[in-house]
C-alpha cells in the first residue's frame, strides 16, 4: 500500500468512527466501484470472478456480508473497470464520502465488511477424461473466469495437494465402485472407459484395487484439510468420501469393484471418527441400487425410497460474531429450488455434532449445506449435482450458465471459491 | 382402494361415536380420530369401517403398527372377513413382520381362492419394506397357488424394471397382455427407457415371439427408440385380417408417429395412412389417402404424394372438404416440382373449392416460384393487383429484384411488420435496413445481385454484391452490402472472402453497420478457432460501442471464445 492510499484509507477509518467526521470533506482519491449483488446486479456470478482477479492482479478488496445481498467493493482502476465493462457486470460508482456513510451503515446493522486478501489458488478433483455429466463448479469457475487447474489420483497421492488453497471435489465415488454404475451401465463406453481408467490407476499407484485407491485418495484430502485445506465438495463426493474414509478395514465395495462382496455388517463396523461430517450411517447393500447409505436424504436412484424435491433455505448469521458461515451463504435468495444429485441432501440424523448447517428444508428431516472444520483445515458440503438442472441425467448437454447469471445456487459454489481469500494467514501446509 | 371405497358408505351411518371420528379425521386430527376409531373397536371389535379408519387415521402420523392390539381383535372376531385380511397384512408389514405377513396373506388366499388379490398386497408388503426378493417371492407363489402361469405377471415385471432385468420385465408385460391387453401402453411405456445397451437384445427377444401383441410391442418400442421405418415393417407384416383389429393397431402406431421428428418418421406415417387407407371405405379411405399425401409431402416423397392424391382431386363423390385438401396439396407438391404453369393452372380450376387465404397463398407460393425461376414478368403477373400486406411485400421483392429500389421501399413500407410469418418479415426488415442508406432510386445491379441470391446462387449474390459495394460509400450502403456479401460468403464456406468483406465493413465511416460487422468477424474467427483474435475483436466491440444493442451477444461470443460457456 502506497502512502497516498495508506493516507485515504485512514480517513475513511477515522470517518467511520464518528457521524461527525463523515461531513469533512476527503481529500481527492480514485473512486471506488461498489459491485452491487442483490437485484441491481446484472450478472452475479461474474463478479465474483471480477473480485478474484482483481486479487490475481495483487490488489485487494472488501466484501460486505449481509450489505446489498453481499456486494464487492473494488478500486476503480482501469483494468477492473474494463474487466466489469466486457463482462457485463453492473457497478456504482462511489465516492470517498459515501463509502464513509456506508460504513457507517455497516456498523450499525447485521453486516461487516471482510477484507480479501489472496486470490486462493484453485484445484479441482476430476479424471482426465471427459465424464458424460457436468460438474457445476468447473462450469462457475469457468464462467465467472475465476482459473483453476485439475488433479486427479496421481497428484493428491503425489502430495501435490500441498500447493493449493481450495480444493473442489464433485461427483467422485470415493468408494471405489464406480459410482454404482457398473451393474446399470454395463457396456457403456463412457463407463467402460472410467473402470480401465481407474484400475490402470489403481494398479500403477501399487494399490490391490480401485476401493484401496479411492480410500487412499479420501485419507490424503482429509489429511489436506487437517494441514490447513480448504474443501469444497458437491454430489456423491460428500458421501463417498466419509464413507471411505469410515471404511477403515471395512470392505464397503460390491465384488465387481474389489472382488470381494461387500461385508454384510459393514454398516456396524464402520470407524466414523475418522470421517469428517456424518456418523452412523446404514450403508446399501444391493450393488445394483445406485445409493450408498441412508446420509443421502432424498435416495433419487431408489425408486422406492426417492423422495420429491422441494426447496431449502439459506441460514441467517452474524455477520461481526459469525463471518465465515455468513460468507457462505451470502445470497440475493433466501429460499432456492432444490436439485437432485446422486446426493441429493444430508440426514439430519447422520450428522456430526458441530456440523454446522448452512441451509435445509424446513420440516424435512434432511439439510442441503453444512460446514465445519478438521484440523487446522474447513470443509463445505453441498448436496446435488446441478443448481440449474434438477435432474440432470447421464449424457445430458452441459448447463449454459449465460442463460442464468443470477442462479442463487451457483452463487453458494461462488462463495466458497472467494471465502479463502478472506483468510489473512498464509496455509501453514 | 378399499379404504377409500369403504369411507363414504360408512359417513352415512348412524352411529355417533364414527360421525365424530369422521368429522375429526375429516379436519386432519388424526390422532383424536385413531382415539375415537380405538372407542369404537373397543365395543364392536370387527366393525370393518372403524378398523379402516383406524388404519386411515394412523398413517398420515406414522403410527400405522400401533393398529396391531385392534387387528388381533378383529381376526379374532372375523377370522375370513377381507376387508379385516387386507388391514392385517399391512399392519404387519407397518411393523415389519414378515412371518405374520405371510400367514395373513395365505389365510386370505385361502378365503378367496383364485383371487390375486393377497399375493398382490402380499408383495405390495414386502416392497415398502424394499424387499425385491421377497417380493418375488409372494408374487410366484401366487402364481404357483393358482396355478396360472400368467398371474401377476404385471406386478413381477415391474420388480424386473427395478432390478433394472429388461428381458425378464419383457417376459412378464408379455404374459401380461396377453391376459389384459390394456397393459401395452404401460409395458411400452416402461420397456422405452431401456438403456441402449439392451434394446437390441429386447427386440431379438420379441422377433422370438408370434402374435400381434408382440409386434406391436416391437413397432411401438422402435418407433420411440428412432425407427420409424422398422415399426412400420414389424407391424405391418403381422396385420390381421380384421379390418377394426388391424385399423386399431395402426391407429396406435400412428399416434407414435405423429410425435417422432425427422423425415423417416413422416414417410412412415405417410405408408401408415396409406395402409389403413386401404382397409378404410367411402369419405375414410379419402381422408386417409389424403393425410397420407400430406405426410409424403412434408417428408419430400412427391412421386408417393401424388399417388395418394390421383383420383381424389377429380372424384367427384369425394366429400367436398377432402377434395378441396387434396387440391391444395397437389398444387403444393406441384410447385414443389417446379411445375408453375400446371400448378396455375389447377389453382385456377380449384378457386372455388379453397377459402380465400388458401387461394391466395398458394398464388403466392407461385409467385415465389416464379421468382425462384429468375422470371419476373410472370410472377408480376401471377401477383396480380394483389393488394393485401402479403401481395405487397411479394410486390416489393419484384421491384427489388428489378432494381427499382424507391418502389421497393415503398411497398415494403406499406406491407409493414405483419406480412407473411416472422421470418419474412424480419427478412424484409433488414432489406429496408440494407437499402435505406443508399441514396440511388435505382441499383439493377444490386437488384440483380440480390435475384441470384432469391435463386440460391449464393456464389454469384457474393460477387454481385461485392461489386456494388465498391462503388457506394461506408455510410451510404457500401458497408451495409459488404456485411451482407460476408455473411453469404461464410454461408458457402468462403471464410476468406468473408473475412475480408467483414473488415472492410468495421468501419467507424458506418457506425450503424460497424458493430455487427466486429460481431460477425469474431464469429467467424471463432469457427477457424483463431480464439485470440476473436477475444480482441469482442472486446474492441464491447468497448468502443458499448451501447450497442449488440454487446450482450458480444459478451455471449466472449464468453465461448474464452471457454467459460458450452459452445452452441
């Protein structure tokens, strides 16, 4: 920070303190754009990768929890005007003096505003073959510009997990069976091409098996989270991975994935310490029915047991006493339409104590979006596969997030990209 | 079912105590109406309409096994009634004990002996608790019970669908119907969402079977699974003989058709119509032959159209609205051909016969062919005094191509934005758009350009296009006929061209012109996956013409150039 700007931004500081000091006229400085998130805003999800590359380019922001649906505010330099002008993304201009008044406003009610600080650097968990679904936050982070760069297997056994701030998980069977699949899809070419994939994998890496591998895998992420990791994981990824990870000397995978078949008791001998955010679960014993257990609230592959989709709402936090679980849901929607995934929802009764939830179903005996922390580390979980396409199906095109930039669900994906940056301490990893 | 059917009988007793439980389940408290059925059962133990409620009442707070103190009760005070059987059953499944289940199921088989009834809930029991074997179990059992191999087939057909066993579900829905041919639609409907990788097997299993049903199972599966001419050979070779049996299952497969896109599934209906034409007397086998014309008409089979049509147009004790229809469509199928002068011709012997709209769009469609033709004289004549908003944009394209650009105007002005469909009309906007910054009345060359183009000589159009533009300014069309020319050339692959066309019209000389040129050359470079370029080219749009109606499609390129959205 160079002196000038150390020079305004105190004014602002000492302004904010007092009603008084606000009417003094400051001194000139380059305005401020002020991204506006609720309703005004024209395309939501691209200014949070405004705000990120902005971070990338090695300036800072502020985010204002709980203040126009959780609006930015940015310098407004050249290069961050013309970013916002060819994405499309609305901004207000704002003037020293009334940036002094909005932080006043922001102390008055439930809002504060969070510095951001380091733009995270991003990996996301995906084979290196194109899958025949999409994954929604490779498509956020794609639209919203926001870079990343893929691991798969190799990487994170590789200890290469180490050099990034954020990690994404989507719809990966940690379990190892190919997400129930196999019996379904038999002869699909896709599916065909997953199971050499991951047993060439499996084989290569020196494990006696895809479910060793997998668990492998979800030991070292969550030994990545416990270093000082941030996760982020969707769909089946939430499941399967505290279910490897539970699995510890319990065999949990069909005899077409480990040749063994599943151990009738697996259910009782499940280690659930070592898993990150549920705990007593009933596992699935038919290798044909595409479920894991009873955490998956809403069982879309079991005709029997599948439950409608409703809708869930978003908690409310303090934002000065609470501010991560306020980031994560900051939102222009309190109640968001719900989407399937091959999970969909977490039991409530499956959840650790400590879980924090962020957004349910009132009245439902399931919730949507939980956090909490491991180690040093934090996870968020987020149950489905899609916010924009309910049901999405194997094969179906991917979703075109141009035609829905204010899609409330993307957003909770795009809060938790941006919530690293707000962390002030380097990872100790 | 049964607890529904017995409800309304059971209000109109006279007993205080059920009024009450009625009226308290009536408004949702179920709790006090279990207490008030629970009263009732007390005094009269196998009083069936309490025992139901009781039942009704429990469910909605999922209590349903704490029925089971008032179901012993009542076995033991009517030890055969059904009603009491049916409640037990599900009792016991609510309390997941599938011993009892079973004992109560055999124990009402056998008080209606050859009844499916109780290995239906029998197994309907052992599925709530997600038991498929059991299940299959009950329902085999029943089968074996009563000694009929095609009982329950229905139900087991629907545990294969959930097993995800195709051929076993297709083994049972056969069975199925048949016994009761009403399950095809549903055994269709289920055997559909067979994955790819068994519907070849599927049909090799049907081509096993004989009868009717089995063919028409196998034309309506591959019909729904995109082949239309394969269900037509499946079903037409097993037709029967009886004319309502064979009428009615091409009916069915029509009603597929009708749905399917894509030329196959037109021809298909069109041999379809034909076929029940054949089976159909007097004003029927007219209406089929001509629905069958339209059908190979809309697929492109002129000669097949016209087959279907001979005969309907000149007989004279054809019904009045189906010879009208079929002079319609031969006129149609005969501008289709290319044959104006005959098409004028049957036109004008049919006047009478067609509404006024009818008339005057296949005149119309005439005129267009004649444009098509490159012969103006006589399409101006065919048009006539044509002076409805459709004739005077057709006017306007006359003097167009002619070279008479103010006339042009003119009519296209008086036509306004409601002649012909959407896409006319958006197509004579942006001729207004091209011509109205050219200051000459009159451009035969320009005129002529834009006849090759009418005549889809599109090569021509280009260079006639490209010629004319040289000798206008930017702003005064020169840029305007240059977007045009570039975007003809990138129609017929000549990117070159276009490129070099699309330059010269992104010029700040035209600013009217210039953003949709950018838009067009970044489109362009995108195709040739010069993505740098393309990026550059948006962002220069998007930033020097920021308030171009324009920019949001701009940002969209930009956004597929950059990779962030799915190519479309």
């Amino acid at each position: 920070m160079n002196r000038r700007d150390f020079l305004a931004r105190s004014w602002v500081g000492l302004a904010a303190l007092s009603p008084a000091l606000s009417r003094i006229r400051l001194p000139s400085a380059a305005p401020w754009l002020l991204v506006p998130m609720d309703d005004a805003q024209a395309d939501h999800l691209k200014a949070y990768g405004l705000a990120f590359r902005l971070l990338e380019r090695g300036g800072r922001a502020e985010w204002f929890l709980n203040y126009r649906s959780g609006a930015f505010l940015l310098p407004a330099d050249a290069a961050t005007t013309r970013d916002a002008a060819l994405n499309g993304i609305t901004t207000e201009r704002l003037e020293d003096g009334q940036l002094v008044q909005l932080r006043g406003e922001l102390q008055g009610g439930n809002m504060d505003a969070v510095p951001l600080e380091k733009a995270p650097k991003v990996a996301v968990y995906a084979p290196p073959n194109a899958a025949p679904w999409d994954d929604a936050v490779t498509m956020a982070l794609n639209y919203a510009g926001i870079g990343f760069e893929k691991v798969w297997d190799p990487e994170v056994l590789g200890a290469k997990l180490r050099t990034y701030d954020w990690l994404h998980l989507h719809h990966e069977d940690f379990t190892g069976q190919y997400s129930k699949f196999f019996l379904n899809y038999a002869g699909s070419p896709w599916l065909v091409d997953m199971v050499e994939r991951n047993r060439a994998t499996a084989r290569q890496l020196g494990y006696p098996s895809v479910p060793a591998e997998k668990r492998a895998v979800a030991v070292a992420i969550a030994d990545y989270v416990q270093r000082g990791g941030f996760l982020f994981a969707m769909c089946t990824a939430t499941e399967t991975l505290d279910l490897a990870l539970a699995a510890d000397r319990v065999d949990i995978a069909a005899a077409y994935a480990d040749g063994t078949p599943m151990d009738s008791d697996a259910s009782r001998r499940m280690h659930w310490d070592e898993a990150l955010a549920f705990q007593h679960a009933e596992l699935e014993q038919s290798p044909v029915v595409p479920v894991y257990s009873d955490i998956d609230g809403h069982q879309v592959n079991s005709p029997e047991r599948r439950q409608q989709l409703g809708s869930f709402t978003l908690f409310n936090f303090s934002a000065k006493i609470d501010p991560v679980a306020t980031m994560l849901v900051q939102n222009h929607r309190q109640v968001i339409p719900d989407f399937y995934g091959l999970t969909t929802s977490f039991t409530r009764k499956r959840l650790k104590p400590g879980v924090t939830v962020l957004a349910d179903e009132p009245g439902a005996p399931w919730v949507k979006y939980i956090h909490g922390e491991h180690g040093q580390g934090t996870w968020t979980f987020f149950g489905g596969h899609d916010p924009e396409d309910p049901q999405h199906q194997i094969g179906d095109v991917p979703t075109d997030l141009s035609l829905h930039p204010h899609s409330p669900g993307y957003r909770l994906i795009l809060n938790n990209v941006l919530f690293p940056a707000a962390k002030k301490k380097e990872l100790k990893t | 079912m049964l607890v529904t059917a017995v409800a309304p009988h059971a209000l109109r007793g006279q007993d205080p105590a059920m009024s009450r439980a009625f009226e308290l389940e009536r408004r949702g408290n179920y709790a006090a109406a279990a207490e008030t059925y629970r009263g009732v059962l007390a005094g009269r133990p196998g009083d069936t309409a309490a025992l139901l409620g009781l039942e009704r009442a429990l469910m909605p707070i999922d209590r349903r096994a704490e029925i089971l103190p008032q179901v012993r009760a009542a076995l033991a005070a009517s030890p055969s009634s059904v009603p009491v059987l049916g409640v037990a059953l599900r009792a016991w499944a609510a309390a997941d004990e599938p011993d009892s289940i079973r004992a109560v199921a055999e124990r009402w088989a056998a008080a209606v002996p050859g009844d499916e009834t109780p290995y239906r809930e029998w197994g309907a029991a052992a599925l709530s608790r997600r038991d498929r074997p059991g299940a299959v179990a009950a329902y085999l059992r029943g089968r074996e019970q009563l000694d009929r191999p095609d009982a329950l087939a229905a139900e087991l057909a629907q545990v294969a669908l959930a097993d995800g066993d195709y051929p076993r579900a297709l083994k049972e829905w056969l069975l199925a119907i048949r016994r009761l041919p009403g399950y095809r639609v549903s055994a269709v409907s289920a055997l559909s969402q067979a994955p790819d990788s068994v519907r070849s097997d599927l049909l090799r299993q049907l081509e096993q079977e004989r009868g009717l049903n089995a063919r028409r199972i196998e034309a309506d599966l591959r019909a729904r699974w995109g082949d239309p001419l394969g269900a037509l050979n499946s079903l037409q070779a097993a037709l029967p003989d009886e004319r309502p049996a064979a009428l009615e299952a091409l009916r069915g497969l029509l009603d597929l058709l009708r749905v399917q896109p894509g030329r196959e599934a037109r021809v298909a209906q069109g041999r379809v119509l034909e076929l029940m034409a054949e089976r159909s007397p007097g004003s029927e086998h007219a209406r089929f032959r001509l629905e069958a014309a339209r059908a190979y008409t809309a697929a492109g089979e002129r000669d097949a159209a016209r087959r279907m049509l001979v005969g309907i147009t000149d007989d004279r004790n054809a019904p009045e609205t189906i010879a009208a229809g079929a002079s319609t469509t031969l006129v149609q199928v005969l501008i289709g051909e290319g044959k104006l002068d005959e098409a004028a011709r049957r036109l004008a012997e049919h006047r009478a016969d067609m509404g006024g709209d009818e008339y005057a769009a296949l005149r119309r469609r005439i005129v267009l062919g004649y444009i098509q033709a490159g012969d103006l004289a006589r399409a101006d004549s065919a048009l006539g005094a044509d002076s409805t908003i459709d004739g005077l944009a057709l006017g306007g394209r006359i003097r167009l191509y002619r070279g008479d650009l103010a006339g042009a105007i003119e009519r296209f002005k008086a036509a306004g934005p409601f002649a012909g469909d959407r896409e006319e009309a958006t197509e004579r906007t942006a001729l207004l758009a091209l011509l109205q910054p050219i200051e000459a009345d009159s451009l035969p060359a320009l005129g002529h350009a834009l006849l090759d183009l009418a005549r889809t000589d599109t090569a021509a159009a280009v260079a006639g296009l490209d010629r004319v533009a040289a000798g206008l300014p930017p702003g005064q069309g020169g840029a305007e006929i240059r977007l045009l020319a570039g975007r003809l050339a990138t129609a017929i692959g000549k990117p070159a061209d276009a490129e070099r066309l699309f330059k010269a019209a992104a010029v700040p000389e035209a600013p009217g012109t210039a953003p949709a040129a950018e838009l067009a050359l970044a489109e362009l470079l995108i195709r040739q996956r010069r993505h740098a370029e393309a990026v550059a080219q948006l962002e220069h749009l998007i930033l020097t013409y920021p308030s171009s109606a324009l920019v949001p499609q701009a940002r969209r390129r930009l956004d597929e150039a950059r990779g962030a959205v799915p190519q479309t």
